[in-house]
C-alpha cells in the first residue's frame, strides 16, 4: 500500500533469506540433537515475537483506554491476530520438533508447552468476544480492557514457568543460554531480528489494509445517509470512524 | 536421546519450516485479496461520484 510498506516487506525477506542461510551454512550442527535442532532457529524466535506481539497489543490497548483514540484500538486488534496466527506456528513447528527430539507430537507434563498452549487458547476468546459485541464504542472498551488483562498474564506465565523445574523442554535463554556458541548465537539473534521485522511487516500491512477499508465503508455509509447531498470530503485514514469492526 | 541421521532428521526440519512458509504466504495472500477487494469498493465509490 506505502512505500514504507514494501521496503519493510523487503527488508523482512531479505534479512529472513540471511537468517536462514546463516541456519544452514554457517551455524554448526549440534552435537546432541543433530540436524533436528535447526529448528530452534525457526520455532524460538517465533514464539518470542509472538509474545511480545501479544504484550505490544495489550500496551495499545492501554493506550487506547488512556486516551480513546481509536487508531490504538485497531493496532491493538491488528497486533493480537497477527500474534494469534504466528502462534499457530509456534505450536506446530514446537510439536514437530517435539517429535523428532521426544518421540512425542506434545507432551502435557511439560510447564513451557502447556502454558504457551493456554496463552494461545487464551487469546482466541479474543475475536469471539470483540465480534460479539455491536455497539462500536463498547466493542473497543470490552475488547482493549481484555487485551490489557492478557497481556499482563503473558510475562507473569511465563516467569513462572520459567521458575519451575522443566521435564524436557530446554530453557535456552537464561543462564544455560550463555554456554550456546558464538555462532550458534550469532544466528539465533540474526533470526530473531529477521522474525521481528517479518512481525513488523505484516502488522504494517494489515493496519493500512484495514484503515483503508474502515474509511471506505464509513464513506459508504455516509454516502447512503444522506444521497442527495454533495460528496463529503475524503476521511482521513489515519483517523478510523467509529464503525464496528469486522473480521 | 541420540540424535536422529541425517535423512529423517531432514524431513523434520523441511516440514518445520515448509509449515512456517505456507503460514506467511497465506497470511499475505489473504491480505492482497483483501486489499483488491478494498480498491474494488474505492473505485465503485469513485465512479458512482463522477456523475454529479
């Protein structure tokens, strides 16, 4: 839509094209899991970006109870399903590396599974909630004070499961963290980078993409109102009216 | 758990990955439908102004 939109998009592809020759010609293979655990490189940095993505919806929220202003609404809203469908991914590229390590697609006695599953179901009450309530205003209200609330429970989780003892599943940053090799390092954090601007990207994409469509259907709208009136001026898109949101 | 050899191994990490990719292009084909729909409904607006 902007040109600020497909040189993100480009930089994403660019940096993700690196990240992952840097996964499969430069990082070392480990001498423990072998050739499976290159999907570290994929599944860990989608599942930290994922739940910053979840908090940065709850800090816009936040913003938009401070000050109501809609636009903190809609990015909130953008950030929470952009977060949901990388989680989706976070599950499934976690499962299959469950498999191929554990012998095992998901193992419920493990604390770090089971709490990023309940974040995840956690949020899927998002839309249900949000899409039924019709009034726009209270749409937004019910919609960002939940988005508040959950995203204070993401860190608190995840300290917690951090303090808990793991059965299986690795804890890669923290204290044991710091033993990865250099260039083991190197390309997790170049992964990383490329992941949150990939984030960065598609959550550009899809705010523009629905700024655009809120002030054509207000337009609309108007335009069925009042028909024998001259043209109202363009609305500008930086500024959503207060329509309810659709899916 | 020793590590897996080379070829099941692969086949792990390609479908990680392959389910990583699907996601994205997805993801983004579903936008540009999206925002074809979206400059259909602006130019049906545009051309319903241009009469008067």
């Amino acid at each position: 839509m902007t040109r600020i939109n497909n040189h993100l998009g480009a930089a994403a592809a660019a940096a993700l094209g690196i990240a992952y020759g840097l996964v499969f010609f430069y990082a070392p293979i480990e001498a423990d899991q072998g050739f499976v655990q290159k999907i570290f490189y994929l599944h860990v940095p989608l599942g930290i970006v994922t739940l910053c993505g979840f908090m940065a919806g709850g800090v816009m929220a936040m913003k938009f109870l401070r000050t109501g202003d809609r636009r903190w609404d809609m990015r909130s809203y953008v950030a929470i399903h952009l977060s949901l469908i990388l989680a989706v991914g976070v599950l499934v590229t976690g499962s299959i590396w469950a498999r191929a390590s554990w012998g095992h697609w998901w193992v419920w006695s493990e604390p770090m599974l089971v709490s990023f599953l309940i974040v995840f179901l956690l949020y899927c009450c998002y839309q249900p909630l949000r899409f039924s309530i019709e009034d726009p205003d209270r749409q937004a209200r019910v919609a960002c004070t939940f988005a508040v609330v959950a995203a204070a429970f993401v860190p608190f989780n995840f300290a917690a499961v951090r303090m808990a003892n793991a059965v299986t599943h690795p804890r890669v940053l923290g204290a044991t963290g710091g033993q990865m090799p250099g260039s083991m390092r190197l390309t997790f954090l170049v992964c990383l980078g490329a992941m949150a601007l990939l984030y960065l990207a598609l959550w550009r994409l899809e705010f523009e993409r629905k700024s655009v469509a809120f002030a054509v259907r207000a337009l609309r709208r108007s335009r069925e109102r009042a028909p024998e009136r001259l043209p109202q001026p363009a609305i500008p898109i930086s500024r959503p009216p207060a329509v309810a949101m659709e899916r | 758990m020793p590590a897996l050899p080379l070829d099941e191994a692969g086949i792990y990490v390609a479908a990680a990955y392959v389910v990583f990719l699907v996601l994205v292009v997805a993801y983004v084909s579903i936008m540009a439908r999206h925002v074809a729909r979206v400059r259909r409904d602006l130019a049906r607006l545009t051309d319903s102004e241009e009469p008067r």
